[in-house]
C-alpha cells in the first residue's frame, strides 16, 4: 500500500500541469512527444487568419499496455488522434475506413470497411479479434454530418443513410464484439455522440435523432454489460478546432452575412468556456474511460465541449 503511495506521489512529480497563457499557437507537438504541453490562446476573439480560441491540452499520461482496441472511420479526424494517441499509450488499435489512401497514410493496422454497411462492420469486427488475439475496447467512431435543411427537403435516403452510419454501426458492431469482451473478462465500448445528442438542432435533424439515439444504446448496453463487466459511455463532442468547423463558420457567416471573425465569435459565445475543443481532448477522454482510472464509470453522456449552452 506504502509502495503504491510512493509511486502515485512519483508519477504526481513528473506530471507537468498544463499552462494558460496568451500566444500565438505553437506547432503541433502531437504526437511526436505524448507528453508535451500544446499552449493555444484564449479568452480572446480570435479572426480567422489567427488561430482560433481552443482549451490547451495536454496529452493524458496513462498507460495502456497491450490493450486491444478496435476503432472504426479512424483514418483521418478525431479516430485517427484517437488511434494516434492510443498507439503513444502502448495499446494496439486496429482500425476500418472508406478512405483507402487515408487508411494507408495512417501507418495503423486496419482495413476498408464501410460503416453503411451491417455485414462490414461485422467482417470489420472478425478482421480485428484475427488480428489483436481478442478485443478490450471497442469505439464506435465513425459518423457522416448529414443534410442540413429543413425536414420537408430532406429525402428519406439520406435520413437512411446518417442512421446507418451514425447509429446502427454501433449496434453491429457491439453486437459482434460483445462476446468477445465477454470473454476477455469484461471491457469498454466508447461511442462518439455529440452536442447534437444533447440539444436539439435545427436543420439537421437525421444526425440529431442519430446523436440522441447514440446515448439511448449507450445507457441500455451499459445495463445490459455492466454484470459482464463492460462499461458503455458516449463522448459528447462539442465544436471540434480544424478545417472542418473553420468551413462551417465560413459558410455560416456568409449565409448570414457578417464577417467570419463575427460569426467565430457567436460561435465562441455558445460556450462558457468560449473555447472550440480539440480532437485531443476527445482522445485524452477515450484514453481515461479505457483505462483504469475509468473503472467505475459506465452508462454516461460526457459532454466535451467547453460547456455548450445552445447550439449554433
Ligand atoms: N468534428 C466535430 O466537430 C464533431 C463534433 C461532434 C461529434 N463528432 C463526431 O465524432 C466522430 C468523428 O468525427 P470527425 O469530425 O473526425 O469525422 P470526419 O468527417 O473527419 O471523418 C472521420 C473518418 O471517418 C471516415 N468515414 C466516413 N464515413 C465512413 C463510413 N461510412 N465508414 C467508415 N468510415 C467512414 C472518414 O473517411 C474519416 O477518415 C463522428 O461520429 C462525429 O459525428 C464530431
């Protein structure tokens, strides 16, 4: 018990607590070294050609040795800081995407799997357990953003088509994998969600009902595996930092016709932390729910997203 002490208070020593300050965004450190500090200002209204505002990050410091992980549309995105960073944790993940040459760029075991497709994910699933010898952690990564229109303009194809990837992936593919971390002796499935499984969202209501579905099957699995051992919990991304919200900032501030340094700023205002989030921050929470440190929770919608209070 004493030894124990010793080696949490060293490991305590040697962890360097994240720093605020105002600068300018520094090169990306991730993830060259796992356990650099990324410094990026904040509290500010940045424009555009600046680096916008996100929360400074630091990449988590745990240990994940040997731990199987199969991660689904992790080729580029979130998944694939997701796999980055659990592979620099010394776990082994295995991945499927749609996007061959992302998929060979990612320099991760994997395979091309369309998570549209039911007999994929389970093929996908299959390949994963062949490769790894059996299966710890399952995330249930992949999802397509959808339509953004009104209801009436939106065909039943495409509402098919975001509940194919966003949700019922999920389901095949912790149906598949369940037995497997059944036998394992028990695990952990993370499923991606959003800010849109939490509020509703105007205009985009296939990833919505899709997001919102997510944490429904999170809470009845965690239910239904909790006795096996398996704990079950969403990520609630908020507004992710990259190219993809810097698109969708432009193309809002032109539909409403003000400056995008304007419309980064509304943004901005959704939040109490007047932060966009990092992908790191969403890996930094997978790495924490797979490993030990997240032995006791199970069934939870965790929101990372500088505490939205409406969508925008
Ligand atoms: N980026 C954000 O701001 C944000 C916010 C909230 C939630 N999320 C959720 O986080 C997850 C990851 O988001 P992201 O921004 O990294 O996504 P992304 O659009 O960057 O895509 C990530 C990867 O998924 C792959 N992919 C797309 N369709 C696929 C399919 N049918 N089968 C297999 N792979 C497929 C892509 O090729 C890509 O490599 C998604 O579930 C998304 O809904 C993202």
């Amino acid at each position: 018990m004493r030894a124990h002490g010793a080696n949490v208070a060293r490991r305590r020593a040697r962890f360097k607590p994240p720093v605020r300050r105002r600068a300018n965004l520094p090169a990306r450190l991730w993830p060259a070294d796992p356990l650099a500090t990324t410094i990026r200002p904040n509290n500010e209204v940045p424009a555009m050609t600046k680096s916008p505002s996100v929360l400074p990050v630091t990449v988590l410091p745990v240990t994940l040795g040997g731990l199987r992980v199969a991660i689904t549309g992790a080729a580029s995105g979130i998944g694939r800081v997701m796999a980055d960073s659990f592979r620099a944790a010394g776990a082994q993940p295995f991945i499927c995407d749609v996007d061959e040459a992302a998929l060979a760029r990612s320099g991760h075991a994997g395979l091309l799997a369309d998570a549209a497709r039911s007999s994929e994910m389970e093929r996908f699933i299959d390949a994963a357990l062949a490769a790894l010898g059996g299966l710890d952690v399952l995330v249930n990564n992949a999802g397509i953003a959808g339509p953004t229109a009104p209801i009436e303009e939106i065909v039943p194809e495409a509402l098919e088509r975001v509940l194919a990837i966003d949700l019922k992936a999920m389901f095949h593919c912790a149906r598949r994998a369940v037995p497997a971390l059944r036998a394992a002796g028990g695990g952990s499935i993370i499923n991606l969600s959003s800010a849109a499984g939490r509020f509703g969202f105007a205009l985009r209501s296939p990833y919505a009902a899709a997001k919102w579905g997510v944490v429904g099957l999170t809470k009845t699995l965690a239910i239904e595996l909790g006795p096996a051992g398996i704990r079950v919990n969403a990520i609630l991304p908020g507004a992710v930092a990259g190219p993809r919200i810097e698109a969708v900032i432009a193309a809002k501030a032109k539909a409403a016709g003000i400056s995008i340094a304007e419309q980064t700023a509304r943004q901005l205002a959704a939040a109490s932390l007047r932060a966009f989030v990092t992908a790191e921050d969403i890996a930094n929470t997978a790495l924490f729910l797979a490993s030990p440190f997240g032995a006791a929770i199970s069934g939870q919608a965790i929101a990372v997203d500088g505490d939205l209070q409406y969508m925008i």
